[in-house]
C-alpha cells in the first residue's frame, strides 16, 4: 500500500480563520480523500502557529495570556474544518509538548551538524509576517510589502542558521525535480531569486519571550519560522522517530498559498538537508483569493462572508466554486454573483436534475434498478468516457489542477444527460422496448454512481447523497464501470441541489410583441464551431470560426467565462446569419451565436445534430 502525507500551513491564530486559509484547507482535503479513496495510507496535518507576535499582540489587547487567548482561538479553526467536512487526520498545535521537544531536538541537530552559528543581526522587520525585510525590497516609507503596515526596526545577537551554504544543492535540486515546485510560475520565482544569492537567516529572537526557548541557549527563543517548519515532522512524532513517523516522512505535498513558497522550498529543505534529512516531494504554492481585486487579510479587515455563503448554497457548493472556478496557481476574485451561477448551472442544473430525471424514469416505470441486457447504440461510448474521465482525472489532481479535474467530471456529466436525449429513453415504455428502456436507465445509474465517487473528494457530502437516492447502503468507492448491483430500490429523489433564485432577481419581461413578418427577417442557420480562439485583452470574449454549410465566417462571441476553447470545437450551434458585420476589440464578427443568457450563460443547440445550414424557426 502506497502512503501520501499532506500538509496545509499552520495558521496564525492571532484571529478566527478566514476564507483564504479555507481555500488552502479544502484543496489539501481534496487530495487527502482522494489518496484515501485510491486505497492508499493517508496523514493529512493541519494545525495552528501559536508562538508569533502577532498571537501574542493579539492576546495582549484582549487582556489575556497568550495560551489562554491561542486556547480560546484555535477551536475556532477545528470548528470551521468540522463546518467544511475537513478530513485532516491530526489537528496541530505549537504549544504542544509534542511539537516544544521535537523542534528543540531538531535545533540541536543543525547546531551539532554545525549550521547554526552566533552573529548579531538588525534590519526592519514585520510582525505579521514574522519576516525581515532588506533595504532594497522597501520603499522610503518603510512600509510592509504585504501587510501595508510599518515596520519595525529590530538589532540584536541571534544565532544564524548558514542557508547560503546550501544555495547550490537546492539550485541543484529545483532543476533536477521539475515537479519539486508547484506551478510552474511559482518554480520560476524561485529560481530567480536563487540566482540572486542566499543569505544566512536569523534563526533566534532574544527580545521575546513567546515561543520555544533555545535547548543550548535559554536566554532566546526560536524564530518562529524555524519553530513552525519542523511542526511537518515533530507532528509525525520526530522526537522519538515513531512509527508514524517513518511510515509518512518526507511528505508527498506541502500545500499553502505563494505568501509562503519560499520559505517551503528554500529555508525548509535546506534545514531538512543540514539535518540529513529527506526532502518533501511536492511544494504547491497557489494564487491569491481576492475579494473585489483586494487580498484578504486579518490585519486590514477585508474578508469573504463564508457563513451567509454557506448557508445559502450549503458547504459542496462553496467548495465546489472554489476549486472549480479558479485557476489554482492563480489569483481568483471571489464573487458570490459567479458561486450563484455555478450552483444553478453546474450543480442545480447539469448535476442535479440528472439525478432526479433518471430516478424518476425509474420509478415510474420499474420496481428496482432494472438489469442491462440489451445493449445498444451509444452504450460502448459512455462507457469508454468513463474511464477515459477517470484516467484524466487522476492525471488532473496529480498535478494540482483542480478546477480541469472538475470540468472533466462535467463533461461526463453532460455526456450523460445528452446520452438519455440521444436515446428518448423515456419513449421507450412500450413492452417491445423496456428491455432497451431498462438498459439505458441501468447504465445512467451507473454512470451517476461513478461520478459520486469521483466527485467524492470534492464535494463528499453530495457523493454521499447520489448513493444513498441510488439505493446503495454504504458507500461504494470503486472508479470502475459496470459495479452497480442491479435490484436496488431507489428513492424517490429529492432534488440535492434545489434551484436557488435570488429575491432580488428581476423576472425577465416579455419584450414588445414583433410582427411574423418581423421575425421572419431574421436568418437563423444551423453552424458547426471549427476553430476558437481568445481574444487578447478581452476576458470575457472569444473569437469563433464556424461553418455554416455554404460559407465559413468568423463571430465574436462574449461566452468566455463560461466555455473554454477546447470545449466548444465541434459543437453545433445556432447563428444569427443576417446580423449587421461588427468591429469588436478590434475583431471583426459576421454574425452572432445564441444562447440562454441568466445566471449562467448556454448555447442554445438542436436537440439532434442537423445539416449544417439549416434554416431554424
Ligand atoms: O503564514 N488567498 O500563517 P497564516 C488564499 N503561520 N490563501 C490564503 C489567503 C488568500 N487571500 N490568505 C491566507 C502563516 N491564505 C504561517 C505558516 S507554515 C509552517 C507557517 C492561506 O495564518 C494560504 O495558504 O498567515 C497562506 O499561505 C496561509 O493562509 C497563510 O496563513
């Protein structure tokens, strides 16, 4: 049995976790189950940084001690994991016994190696990164970077761990492991500022009093950072190179947001090097969540409203906007508008009814899951779909892309309700064709068993629903087609994602009545999309080339938030063929594209392919 460790960031509780560390949160547990569900041995370590400054400003202002104030916060952390159906197998803490003689023994091993040396140390520094920043990174202001904050002149004697003694392993090392650091972007950030050059780092504070006292010099504490590193192996119990230990060191994945890449890929291996010890496999470093264009922050106030959110849409669908929306190397601007329209569109709509639509057909028309023994057209296509959609599935969450991981499941999704338009199986009651009609129905079934467990990881709860409404008692993880025992009774199929319309939401208004004549100007053709493009400087249009039979043309079309180019190439289409030619963004556009416009945005189609040109009424 294969093991895989991952980690999110220990959190400062010097406040209630926000929606950034959520993200983080969510993705590692994505992982975690997924391993799980692969059959593999799984650690998944979050936990809390407790001994910062700012824990213990924080604690100062509220009139308590700082481990009275982290024992009052850190609950806050377990509460909101519990919330998001976290599946974190240890729930750290840095004031732990634990954590306090691992990381003291692991001092004591870069100090006997001879890595740790005293010097004296002065530059600004900032007490919510708990970092130094150099002359050259700031501007006259002396104003953190991140935190936009003051900083804060700090000199004193510190021991100094020798880093730049390790500048060119770890060179080595990035270049000879492409995938040590994770996305590419974030890689090439790194090399960079390598090729700048390593200084030794500050590894003790003698002004403080908060933290973990130096075994060899209790006049000072460890800095923090160093402290908060090695919480990925004292939590493992490193201290006594337990069992658990041996099992689940080095790490396969170091998850965090890009703030704090680099001291995951610099600082942390070369530490782990002076130690002789193995290195993590994977550093995942992912964008920013933003909230209209800002970054959250505790110390700015500026923050995500995940309980109204989550109470509205319940806790699958804020994790499935998360992770379906963004981009995860990149920033992502959080907008409840965009969560609305996926969950009605995604969930609601393509997911959801799904479910209810083949439920209710079975119902209707048989006692039990029928058995599938007439096979037919289509079948052997859904079904080479749904191990193609496995396969790319584990190559999408082995390189952290978490969003085209989803839009592969959907696509099946999709497949699968065009399988039962395809095939009217609700014509199909008649004595002559309920063999066919049960066969059909059978394999939709299996297909949404399938998808519940592929979605399992990202939104467990729904998994869990799908399987239940399906009939089957526990829950079934196998990735494979054709497991579904015929026989089961089904439920009657409550909706899990009931439609949400906002209040506010205006109900479209028929427009002014047009005359036949009127209507008949219009040339609607039917169009096959051969080729799409972006459009530089456009987000939100794309540049689409179509064939309409008798000609070719070129149409601009505003779909891009909600299609990729890939998705749309061979798609047919309606087009409005005698729209006045256009000019946008510089593109020309002969034509224009028909879609459902509301929350979401979808291409209005044919419900079976006809020639292309064909007139539409
Ligand atoms: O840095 N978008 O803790 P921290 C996405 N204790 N993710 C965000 C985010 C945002 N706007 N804001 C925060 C620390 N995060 C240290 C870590 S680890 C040995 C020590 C997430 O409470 C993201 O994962 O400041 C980021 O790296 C982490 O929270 C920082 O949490």
């Amino acid at each position: 049995m294969s093991t895989f460790y991952v980690t999110t960031p220990i959190y400062y509780p010097n406040s209630e976790p926000h929606a950034g560390n959520a993200y983080t949160t969510i993705a590692a547990d994505v992982l975690a189950r997924y391993h799980r569900l692969k059959g593999n041995k799984v650690c998944f370590l979050t936990g809390v940084d407790e001994h910062a400054a700012n824990v213990y400003n924080a604690a100062k202002k509220e009139g308590l001690s700082p481990q009275a104030y982290c024992d009052k916060i850190a609950p806050t952390f377990v509460k909101l994991w519990e919330r998001l159906n976290i599946s974190h197998d240890i729930f750290f803490r840095t004031t732990s016994d634990l954590h306090k003689r691992g990381a003291q023994k692991f001092l004591n091993v870069l100090y006997d190696n001879g890595d740790v040396y005293k010097g004296k140390y002065e530059g600004y520094y900032c007490l919510s990164c708990e970092e130094f920043f150099s002359e050259k990174e700031l501007t006259d202001e002396k104003i953190c970077p991140v935190h936009k904050l003051p900083l804060q002149w700090l000199e004193e004697e510190n021991y100094f761990f020798r880093l730049s003694k390790y500048q060119d392993r770890l060179l080595a090392h990035i270049h000879e492991n492409p995938d040590f650091v994770y996305p590419v972007a974030r890689r090439n950030e790194l090399l960079n500022f390598l090729e700048s050059g390593l200084q030794d780092v500050s590894i003790s504070r003698a002004s403080l009093s908060w933290g973990i006292p130096f075994p060899f010099d209790p006049e000072h504490i460890i800095y923090i950072w160093i402290e908060a590193l090695s919480n990925y192996i004292t939590a493992l119990g490193y201290e006594t190179s337990s069992e658990h230990y041996q099992t689940f060191w080095p790490a396969d994945v170091h998850m965090m947001g890009k703030d704090i890449t680099r001291f995951h890929a610099l600082l942390w291996p070369a530490m782990l090097m002076a130690a002789n010890l193995p290195l993590p496999k994977h550093i995942v470093g992912h964008g920013w969540l933003t909230k209209n264009g800002e970054a959250l922050s505790k110390t700015r106030g500026i923050f995500i409203d995940m309980d109204g959110d989550i109470a509205t849409y319940g806790v699958d669908a804020f994790r499935y906007y998360l992770l379906r929306e963004f981009s995860f190397g990149n920033d992502g601007d959080y907008r409840p508008a965009r969560l609305h329209a996926r969950y009605n569109a995604d969930l609601a709509n393509d997911l959801g009814n799904l479910l209810n639509r083949v439920l209710g057909l079975v119902n209707k028309n048989f006692e039990a899951i029928p058995t599938p023994t007439t096979p037919g057209e289509f079948d052997d296509e859904v079904k080479e779909m749904a191990q193609t959609t496995v396969d790319k599935l584990d190559e999408h969450i082995n390189t952290f892309a978490f969003d085209t991981a989803l839009e592969t499941i959907w696509e099946f999704v999709r497949r699968i309700n065009r399988y039962i338009q395809q095939t009217q199986v609700w014509t199909l009651a008649k004595p002559e064709t309920k063999p066919r009609m049960g066969t059909i129905l059978y394999n939709s079934l299996e297909a949404l068993r399938l998808i519940s467990v592929l979605i399992s990881p990202f939104i467990p709860e729904t998994a869990e629903k799908i399987q239940k409404q399906i009939g089957l008692a526990d829950f079934d993880t196998v990735a494979e087609w054709g497991c579904l025992p015929a026989g089961l009774t089904v439920s009657k199929g409550e909706p899990i994602f009931p439609r949400i319309d906002t209040k506010e939401q205006k109900q479209p208004q028929p427009e002014a009545a047009v005359s036949f004549a009127d209507f008949q100007k219009l040339d609607l053709r039917v169009a096959l999309i051969l080729a799409v493009e972006p459009i530089e400087g456009a987000d939100r249009l794309l540049k689409l080339q179509v064939d309409l039979g008798t000609e070719k043309r070129q149409v601009v079309a505003g779909i891009a938030e909600h299609y990729k180019p890939e998705a749309l190439v061979g798609k047919q289409v309606i087009v409005v063929a005698n729209l006045e030619p256009a000019t946008i963004r510089n593109v020309e556009s002969h034509g224009m594209i028909l879609a459902g416009s509301g929350d979401s945005v979808v291409l209005a189609t044919l419900e079976t392919e006809m020639p292309l040109g064909t007139q539409v009424r």
